[in-house]
C-alpha cells in the first residue's frame, strides 16, 4: 500500500515529516517493515497525482479532498485536533484520525497556569500596571475552588489531572455525562446552565460542531459569576466574544485567557486588543514544535499497526458527531 506525506510548505521545518523519518519508524517495526510505499510533497500544483496512487494520507495540511480524484484513498491521518474542516470536504468512505492527546500535557498546564491567574487576580494586576495604578487585592488559595471543563477529551482529561492535585474542584462537561477524567463530578452538556453560577473558573476545549457552536451565547454567559474567568483554548466559535468582551468592560467577569479567537491573526483594531482583563496568547498555548511532530507520528504508526491488524483505528472521528 502506498503512503503519501503531504506537507504544509509555509508550516516551520519541525513540523515536516520527511519519507526518511518515516521510513526509519517503519522499517523498526517488524508488523510494518516492507509493507508500504512512500511519497512526500510540500507543493500544492502536484497533490492531484500524488493522491491518485494513493491508500493513505499523512496531511500536515488541510485539503479539500473531494475536490480530487483518489479512487485508491482509504484513511486520512491529519496532524490537527480540530477536523471541521477536513469534514466539510471528506469524500463518503475514507476514514478520518487526528492528532486528539499530542497537545495533552502542554494544554494540560497552560490551563492550570490560567486557572492560577484568576485565583491571584494576575488578569486585573496586568491591567493596573499598564495605568500605573497601585491597587493591592488579598484572596486565598486555590483549593475547593470550582473549574468547569467544556470538554474531557485529550487535553482536557490532562488538565483535570492537574487541577483536581492543586485542590480545584472541577466538573467535567460531556456529551453523555460521563467521563474517565479525574474530576468530582461529570454533567451532561445540556445541564449546565444549573452549575454555571457555582464556577470560579470556565475552560473550553471544545471542538466546532453544529451543537457546540455558539454554546456561550450572552444568555448563558449572563449566567456566570462576576468572580468567574473564562479560559478558551478551543475553537474560538463556541463563544460570543463581542458579548463576553461587554460583560469584561462591564466588571462582570473577572477576565478572560484567551488563546484563539474569531479571526486570525486578531486584526489590530480589534478592540479585544484593549478590553479590560483579557490576557491573550496568538493560537500558541497547545503546541510544542520540539515534540509535536513525534507525538503525532506515534500516533500514527501505533494506528498502522492496528491497520495492518484488523484493529480499531485510534482518534478515528465520528463524522456525525464532528470530533
């Protein structure tokens, strides 16, 4: 069976996977060694013959795929978590698996980081020091404070770790209402609304879908206390950020740590740039460039031997769901 890398040319060379790199994790496979061809590709003008010959695609990229002819394309592993896009272009039968868990441990802190934040008012104290103004605040630990997690996948499960041994209590977010995360409690994500006033701290993970876009609108943001911060490492769609950054100018939040937003790069006369209590970070939070790549390539290989097995594929998405 033929593979074929596609590579994204403007991504930073730490990101490419190279036929050679792969070959080297084939051929130490004894499942895998002498199984598969190999091709590589970083110029969009020659993708079309390249996956006319193709059984399975590595894509560093996203590619509307249905806009090629690959008769021979069967699954498709992509180097993102996030995948509507590729589903909005995915052609009926091929197989889609991401890159769910690689960003785990870094989200993972970057979460407790912003959770710590809110607990020492670091948002409000950013914001005195660029005025110059000395206004001292005294609050006390973290612990027994409430977290509520949109999401317990890969990065999510990982931070609940982390919050749940700095003595946060947190409340995961599912569809189902259930989770393998350590966390007091899991809801279903049509019962939030009940909860949503007891939360000190709000995080999202959440991928686009049709149910999850626009979840936070000003009707459940409204819900939140003024003590409650928002941390969004997601998709950026699931909030209404012109109502959160009103209810931030208003004083009726506590601040907002904010890593993707509705429009990138943020054009510079977003007045998000200027809204009281948002520390922003430019969509960086989740990814190591030193570790990614092999954390994603794991994945893959560990899903090529199941291939080759018969085996359940990992981080297959459901196509109906979105994720």
């Amino acid at each position: 069976m033929h593979i074929h890398i596609e590579n994204d040319a403007s991504a930073p060379q730490a990101l490419h996977l190279t036929m050679q790199h792969l070959q080297q994790q084939l051929d130490a496979h004894p499942q895998l060694r002498g199984h598969f061809t190999l091709s590589e590709n970083s110029n969009s003008a020659h993708i079309a013959d390249f996956l006319a010959t193709s059984d399975i695609l590595w894509s560093g990229r996203k590619l509307a795929l249905n806009t090629f002819s690959a008769p021979r394309l069967g699954w498709v592993q992509v180097m993102s978590a996030g995948v509507e896009q590729w589903l909005a272009h995915l052609p009926q039968g091929v197989t889609l698996t991401n890159a769910s868990g690689v960003h785990g441990d870094k989200g993972a802190e970057f979460i407790l980081m912003a959770a710590l934040m809110f607990n020492f008012g670091i948002p409000g104290f950013l914001q005195d020091q660029a005025q110059r103004l000395w206004r001292p605040t005294f609050g006390g630990c973290a612990r027994g404070k409430t977290v509520m997690l949109l999401g317990v996948g890969g990065i999510g499960a990982a931070a609940a770790n982390l919050l749940t041994a700095q003595g946060y209590r947190v409340i995961g977010v599912t569809r189902s209402g259930q989770c393998d995360a350590d966390v007091a409690r899991c809801i279903r994500i049509d019962a939030i609304d009940e909860v949503l006033p007891q939360v000190d701290v709000l995080v999202s993970t959440l991928p686009l879908t049709p149910q999850t876009e626009m979840l936070f609108d000003r009707r459940r943001l409204d819900l939140l206390p003024a003590r409650a911060g928002i941390v969004i490492v997601g998709r950026a769609a699931v909030f209404d950020y012109t109502a959160m950054r009103e209810k931030l100018c208003a004083g009726e939040l506590a601040g907002a740590v904010l890593d993707v937003y509705p429009q990138e790069p943020l054009p510079v006369d977003d007045a998000l740039w200027s809204t009281p209590g948002v520390v922003m970070t430019p969509h960086c939070s989740l990814d190591d460039h030193s570790a990614y790549l092999e954390g994603c390539l794991e994945v893959f290989i560990d899903n090529l031997v199941r291939f080759r097995s018969g085996h359940p594929l990992r981080n297959q998405v459901d196509v109906a769901r979105g994720y």
